[in-house]
C-alpha cells in the first residue's frame, strides 16, 4: 500500500460533511456531536496540512482542494462498504439458523434435520436452541419454531 492513511474516523466525517455541507447534520448521521465532527475535520486538515472547508458565517463550503478530495474519499469508503457487505453476505449465504425450544428441538426437530439436509444440499442448518423468546434483530436467526 502506497503511503500513509489519514485516520478513518476522520474520513468518514470528512465524507458526510460534504455530502450535508452541514457539521450538524453529519453528527447526526454519524451519531457524534458536532464539536466531535469538527474535531475530525480538524484533524484531517492537519494531517493533511491544508484546509478543507471555509467557515463562513456558520455554512461549511468547501475549498478547491476539499471538492477535488470529496468524490475519491466517497468511492472509496462506498468500495469498503460495499465489499463489506458482500463479504457478511458470503458467509451467511446458504446458511439457515432456526431457533426452537429445547423440548420441540430435541423431540421433533432435530430427528428430521438429516433428511432435509440430505434433500437440500445447498442449506446449511444451524438450530439455536434456547427456551426465551428470540429478538431477530440481535439473534441471527431466520426464524423461530414455537
């Protein structure tokens, strides 16, 4: 890899700045504070060693080299992203996770698995087995037998 990296952190900031031309509303996208936004753009410019944006009466406009840094800074965190997704994707791809209760798992569910994944070579199953109700969002699970 050619060179050294601005941090990230300060990238991101730097990159949703320009795409609000807004400090506050950057923060609020990222979850930060505007003083912590600033504070990344400020670090950035210094790592850099040139201004990024003017401050004018409490508007962000960008500098020249701030518009000429703004869309390669952009494609690459969207290719990070993107290359991101696609690699969780990969790795789940195929991949079914139930959950069931212990009793249900272990009388009937568990006793067919081996059929099914006889007949269905491309699934892999993952049984979560557990007796409290299952919130899909933290989980990871496809769905749940009750």
């Amino acid at each position: 890899m050619a060179g050294r990296l601005p941090p990230l952190s300060a990238l991101r900031a730097f990159e949703a700045a320009t795409r609000h031309l807004s400090f506050t509303q950057a923060a609020a996208e990222l979850f930060m504070t505007q003083a912590a936004i600033s504070h990344q753009i400020k670090t950035l410019e210094e790592w850099l060693g040139l201004k990024l944006f003017r401050r004018i009466n409490r508007r962000q406009l960008l500098t020249d080299e701030g518009q000429a840094y703004m869309a390669p800074i952009r494609d690459a965190l969207y290719r990070i992203a993107t290359a991101t997704d696609r690699l969780k994707r990969s790795d789940t791809e195929g991949l079914l996770t139930a959950s069931a209760m212990t009793s249900f798992a272990a009388i009937w569910l568990l006793p067919r698995l081996d059929q099914f994944s006889r007949l269905h070579l491309e699934i892999d199953i993952r049984v979560d087995v557990r007796d409290d109700l299952t919130d899909f969002s933290r989980d990871g699970v496809d769905f749940t037998l009750r």
